[in-house]
C-alpha cells in the first residue's frame, strides 16, 4: 500500500490530455468486473473528471471514483452516479409481506 502511494503521489503532477485521461480512466473501468462502462458517461475538463451513469452497488461507485481519482493527471473527481441496490429491493419486499402479516 506504502509503495501504490508514493506512486500516486509522484505521477499526480503529471500534466495528460483530457482525452488521455479519459481513455485510461475507460480502460481502468473495463477491467474492473463490477461497472459497465457502457452504462458510464466520463467528462474530463483541464484534469477535473465528471462521472455518471447507473452502477450497481456502492461497492461499485467507490471502485470507480477510487480508478478516475489515481490516474495520474487527474486533479478532482465528482461522482454523480446513480446506484441501483439490490439490497434495498428486497428490504421493500420484506417489508410488504410483514405490513400483510398484522
């Protein structure tokens, strides 16, 4: 952890296109199993990353602002997903059938 640090702290003054940035911020989510990229809308603008589009967990959204926030050149990152969780489907659902029960 110690090492990936000091590697993000060396290459963050590294000045990238936008376009340059973006490609490896696309190439990053692709290998990351748990976000589509399809489903992702990535602005660059002077190094400040704008990212929207559907996830499907929190667990995914932190993957992908924690990917667009360590590319080097990168200066902020503002998350505007929407996440879709499972999890809060079926709590509804449990919810419906305990309302039924009483």
């Amino acid at each position: 952890m110690e090492k990936d640090k000091d590697i993000m702290e060396r290459d963050k003054d590294i000045v990238r296109s936008d376009e340059e940035i973006k490609q490896t911020i696309v190439k990053e989510l692709t290998a990351d199993k748990r976000i589509d990229p399809a489903k992702v809308e990535i602005e660059v603008n002077n190094g400040k990353v704008t990212l929207r589009g559907d996830v499907p967990d929190a667990t995914a959204q932190s993957s992908a602002n924690w990917i667009a926030t360590a590319v080097p050149g990168v200066t902020d990152v503002i998350n505007q997903f929407s996440v879709r969780e499972p999890a809060t489907l079926t709590m509804a659902g449990d919810k419906k059938k305990r309302d039924r029960s009483h």
